[in-house]
C-alpha cells in the first residue's frame, strides 16, 4: 500500500485549493482522493466509511496511511503540515509572526470565506437552493472582510500578515481569486487597489496557475450557473493536472 499523505477533496472547492497550492508549492507527494462534498455514494463526504474518518463531513480531509493519522479543517491540516515539514515561510516559527497568521485564519471563516456562500454556491451549487437572506447576510460579511483587508492588513503591507506570503494570503486568495473576471467573473474588485495589487502578487506565488486551472476551465459563470456537466469536467480537468504533477 503507498504510503502518500492522501488529501481528500476536489480541486473545485476552495478550502481544498488552499491546501492543494501549498503541497505543490511545496513539491510533497500526495495523493488526490476525488471525493465529493454533500454527497452519499461511496467517493462522498456522506459516505458512512468517509464519515467514520472524518466526522465533519467535509473536504478537505488529510490522512497519512504510515500512521493512520486523520485531520479535518484545511487551516488545521496547513499547519499541521507547516509543523511537521517545516515550511516557516508559510507558518512562521517567531511567536509573534505566527500568531498574526492564527489572528487572519480564526478571521476568515465569517468574513473572507462568505465570498463562497454570497456569489459562488448560488451559481454552482444551485441545489441548495440558499435563501435570499442568508446571501445578503454573507454579502455583507464578504464586503466588510475586503473593506478591512484593503484599509488595513494590505495598506500596511504586502501580504496580509507582513512582507512574505503565508498561509493567510493562500487562504484568503482562493475565496476572493475564484471571483475575478479572469475565472467566474463575478466581483468587481477594481476600486479595492490594495486587493487589485494583492491579487497579482498572489497570481505569481508558485502553485497558483495549477491549483486554479479548475476554474479557468469554469470560465465566467457571470451570466449563467454552469451545467453539472461543465462542473464536473472543470474538476477533472483540475485533478488530472494535479495527478500529472504529482506522480
Ligand atoms: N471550514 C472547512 C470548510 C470546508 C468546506 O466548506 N468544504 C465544503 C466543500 S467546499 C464541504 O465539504 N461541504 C460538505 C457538504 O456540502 O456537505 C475547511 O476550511 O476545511
């Protein structure tokens, strides 16, 4: 049996993204397991073996075969890896310095992430069918979050905690990036200078055009929700690269 870290999840979600640029920043063998959120056959998150191992029901979810060892949240499982490899660049070692990266991380789960629940679901996962109020209630969390990041955190600096790009930026980028016009076209980020700065700086961070190929084969969703079709071949397109680059 390999002994791969195996990550379970799809290049579509972007929880899994964050994770998925990191380890091919990073350049560690892994393992892709295609496993889809929501779902109750055997490759999903409702499955009763998936939910044995990972009770939260959700992607991403990391495991290591050697050890048996098993870790949900893609925050927890980036710095989990952080540790384990010392990657300090992305979860720096200084106290200080990483507790500005906890600070963004804890930050981000009602604010930068809603960018997900307002603009993305309602368009690609039409089943869920969410109310108007839940919408505008991530809207304006979403909004508030960019409002702060543009003030604030990238006024000050060039990446959200400092001069160097940490897991904070990979995963703020990958809710705020699926937005622009290049992928599903669905924010105006033009008046936010800051952000618009951000952006491009995050676009050059290795791993970013790999990790994002899913989305550029979604293309701009701004007009119509895609077919389930063309969502599930944007994933495969995305997870072949991924196996490409990793095997
Ligand atoms: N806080 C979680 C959020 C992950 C998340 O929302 N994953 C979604 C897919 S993008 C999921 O697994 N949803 C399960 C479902 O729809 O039942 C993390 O950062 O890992």
């Amino acid at each position: 049996m390999s002994s791969l870290l195996k990550i379970y999840g799809v290049p579509m979600s972007q929880a899994c993204r964050s994770l998925i640029w990191l380890v091919l920043n990073k350049k560690m063998p892994f393992e892709l397991v295609l496993t889809m959120p929501g779902s109750k056959q055997e490759n999903g998150t409702r499955h009763p073996t998936y939910l044995e191992k990972f009770p939260n029901a959700t992607i991403p979810a990391l495991e290591d075969p050697s050890t048996g060892f098993l870790l949900s949240e893609s925050h927890a499982i980036m710095c989990y890896l952080c540790n384990k490899f010392e990657w300090f660049d992305f979860y720096p070692k200084d106290n200080e310095k990483r507790a500005k990266v906890d600070d963004f991380l804890h930050y981000h789960h009602r604010k930068v992430k809603e960018a997900s629940l307002a603009y993305f679901a309602p368009k690609v996962r039409t089943d869920l069918n969410l109310p108007e109020i839940l919408i505008g209630n991530a809207e304006k969390s979403f909004k508030d979050s960019l409002n702060a990041l543009n003030t604030n955190w990238l006024e000050k600096n060039r990446f959200i905690t400092g001069d160097q790009v940490t897991l904070a930026d990979l995963a703020a980028y990958v809710e705020i990036g699926q937005l622009r016009d290049c992928y599903t076209n669905l924010y105006d980020f033009s008046p936010l200078k800051n952000i618009e700065r951000w952006i491009e700086d995050m676009t050059n961070v290795e791993g970013h055009d790999d990790a994002h190929l899913v989305l550029k084969e979604l293309g701009d969703i701004s007009e119509n929700p895609p077919s389930m079709e063309n969502i599930a071949k944007a994933n495969i397109t995305g997870f072949k690269r991924i196996l490409e680059l990793t095997s």
